[in-house]
C-alpha cells in the first residue's frame, strides 16, 4: 500500500534554505568522517545514509552512473509510463516553466527514460551524467530522490548535503513513486530537480500528488482496456455454452461465463493459440482476441481446435493479417515492415533466430538489437502470434500468404534481402 502519510520536505516552511544547508553540510561532513554531527538528519536521510554505508559505498569515490542508451526505447515501452508521460509532463510543467529545474521520469530501477527542460539545467545535469538511460538507484549514486523513493516506497525530497555523493550537494530534488494500480508494484518514479536554490517545501508534496494522478489514470486506462475487451468477448461467451473467460494480455479477467471468479489468472510466458496449461484453470484452449485471450478449460485428450492465419500482401501499401479460431475471425493493418517479418517466418515455420532476421532484413547480421526492438512492437500488438527463441508462429498454427499475381511486386517497397530474393525466385 502507498504510505498515504504527508511527505516530509528537506526545509520545513519559513526556515532559512541557506541555515539549513550550512546544518546539513556540517552533519554530513561529520558523519562521513565518523565524528560526532551536530544534529542528526532526518530519518528517510539518516536511513538511507546506513544503507550505503552498509553496503561499502564511499561518498566521494562512487562511479559514474551506468548508462543504457542502447535499449533505451525498449525500457520505455516496457515500463509502463508511456500512457501518463504527458500526464505527469502537463500537471508538473509550471516547476520546469522558469528553467531552473528538469522533469524526469526513471522506471521501477530508477533508470532516467524521459527528461525535459531548459538547456541551462539539463547541461548541468549532463555534468552529473543525469542522463537519459542512466542508472540512478541508491546503489549507482547514493542517496537522491529516485533512488531513495524507490528503496523507501514513499516520496522523498533530497536537499543538498542530505545528497550521499558529494558532487550532488549543488542539486535539490522532489521524487515520489508510481505504482501499478492494479499489482500495487513500483513501476517507476516522477522527479523534479534543480539548483539548491530553488528548493520549496511544497515541491514534494506536488510530485507526490501527480504520481497519485499518474496511478488514477493507469486505473482509468485498464478499466477501458478490458470494457472494450468485455463488448468482444460477451457475444462469444454466450454463443459458446461453456465455461470459458476473456482475459487481457497480462491475464487480468474482462469477462467470464461458468468459471470460478478470478481477478486475474497467470498465462503461460509465451501465450500463443492453442492449447496450455493455465493456473488454476487446468488444461485450457487460447485464442486470440482483440485486445486480449479467450480461454477455454478443456479435458487434456480433447482434440485442440486449430487457429489459420492469413497473411495478405496481394495490396503492397496496406497489408493486413487474420486469424481464424473457432469462435471467431479477426482482421488487423500492419505495416510494411511487420509483413516482412510475417513473411519471413510463414517461409520458416521452424523459425528464425535475431541474426538470421537481421540478415533476412537488412542484410547485416549484427543489426540484432534492431531485430529485437521492431520483434518487441510486432508481440507487442499481436500478442501470442509469434513465440520466441526463435522467432515462430505457434506450431498449432496453420499459416497461408496470399501472394500478388505478379512476384515480382512483392511487397514493392522493402529493399530487404529476403523479399528481394522471393521476387527474384518466382519470377
């Protein structure tokens, strides 16, 4: 549960910043030498100075914050945030409005994914490697409001000399903690920070309020996720006279006819058509859904039903995909790069590695990290219709691909080598 108590700020209203960071620089310099402090910092401070020096981090030899740059769009979709960063950007825009402090947005490790503000503050962030696709948890950089919002699970400000790496002292910054409303997990935090200068009390109960907002909206996004769900799956339910149940692609139940009640059932890690094992289900049938799964307990001999797609690349500006199950037959658009990777792979039913479609695409076997972030997207809005380790569809399966009369306008627009070889070869 999020610690609903009023966040402490660093300098209480009325007092002097200056007085007190005179204090805490005082209190730091003494506790890092192991003398006695003239006062002692504030309990979420002196808690998390305990844990860095538990674990043999020296203040002033602490490394430079590791840096993901590489997958850095990867950490982004996954995170989580995507659908309240304009949110969080438009609730907190009126700190950053005067440049003097930047907005940033660190995922569940506390690794920056986003940033904004004036070139002045962000340059001096750069200096500090407050970066995007940086580390920045307690254990990269000691004390700081990211990191220690996410150790604390609650929202934190930092001022000055509280900071555990010396070099961070010029530097106040107000971080609360966003949570999945539905798992109450950390999933990321929302930070403002700037110059000591500009430290405020009230800062750290806004961020606090605007992760409260950012979570509300999550709550908002899921409940219209699943009522779209549940408007598809109702009909079916009612035609099919069995148990069964609709879930989303995380598992959490939209709709369910003659099936225990369940918020949320785990599906398997890679959830395709066909037939697998579902806790505490049993033996289940999968198909898919717009949006989601239909989930069918079946006896463990029963014949599985067997799900046809159909890859059309007859039109080479609008090919489309369907997918046939018992139940029902959805069509989606996709783009001209997903229908090379489809392609591909109806052309090896047993798959192909990240290398082999780094070769298929680009003609380049390294371009891996390329292939696995366009693969990510593709899974990601047609959840389950491709399996990894390799690159697949399901075995169960049955793939047909209608071809343009004339092979040689095939998919007209890739210069990708595997394409170009299947115009050459049917031609």
């Amino acid at each position: 549960m999020h610690d609903t108590s009023t966040p402490e700020p660093a300098v209480a209203v009325g007092e002097d910043p200056r007085d007190f960071a005179r204090l805490m620089s005082a209190v730091y310099d003494a506790t890092m030498s192991g003398e006695r402090a003239p006062a002692r910092p504030r309990s979420v401070i002196e808690d998390s100075w305990h844990r860095m020096m538990a674990n043999g981090l020296a203040p002033d030899r602490l490394s430079s914050p590791v840096v993901e740059l590489a997958g850095l769009e990867m950490l982004r979709k996954s995170s989580g945030l995507l659908g309240v960063l304009d949110e969080v950007s438009r609730n907190l825009e009126t700190l950053i409005a005067d440049g003097d402090n930047i907005l940033v947005v660190a995922d569940a490790l506390g690794r920056v994914l986003w940033r904004s503000g004036s070139a002045s503050v962000l340059n001096h962030a750069d200096r500090l490697g407050f970066i995007e696709g940086a580390h920045w948890g307690e254990n990269a950089v000691g004390t700081n409001a990211i990191g220690t919002a996410l150790a604390s699970n609650r929202a934190v400000q930092v001022f000055s000399a509280e900071h555990y790496q010396r070099s961070h002292h010029p530097w106040t910054c107000a971080g609360a903690p966003i949570k999945d409303p539905r798992t109450g997990q950390v999933i990321g935090v929302v930070d403002v920070s700037g110059p000591a200068a500009t430290v405020h009390p009230t800062t750290v109960a806004l961020v606090d309020v605007v992760a409260r907002l950012a979570e509300s909206r999550l709550r908002e996004q899921h409940d219209r996720t699943l009522n779209r769900l549940r408007a598809v799956a109702a009909p079916i339910l009612a035609r099919i006279g069995a148990p069964a149940l609709a879930v989303d692609h995380d598992g959490w139940v939209a709709a369910v006819d003659s099936v225990p009640l369940h918020n949320r059932i785990l599906l398997p890690a890679e959830t395709g058509p066909g037939r697998a094992w579902v806790p505490p289900l049993g033996m289940c049938e999968i198909e898919l859904l717009p949006g989601g799964w239909l989930v069918r307990p079946t006896d463990e001999d029963a014949t599985p039903g067997i799900s046809r797609v159909t890859l059309d690349v007859r039109d080479s500006g609008a090919p489309t995909l369907e997918m046939v199950g018992q139940f029902g037959c959805w069509r989606h658009d996709i783009s001209p790069r997903h229908a090379e990777i489809l392609l591909v792979l109806a052309t090896h039913r047993d798959g192909r590695s990240a290398p082999d479609l780094a070769e298929d695409l680009y003609g380049d076997r390294s371009r891996v990290v390329t292939v696995r972030a366009e693969m990510s997207r593709l899974r990601g809005r047609l959840a389950g219709l491709v399996h990894g380790r390799p690159y697949r569809f399901p075995s169960a399966a049955v793939v047909d691909v209608c071809y343009p009369a004339d092979r040689a306008t095939l998919l007209a627009a890739s210069t990708a080598p595997a394409i170009r070889a299947m115009r050459v070869a049917r031609t």
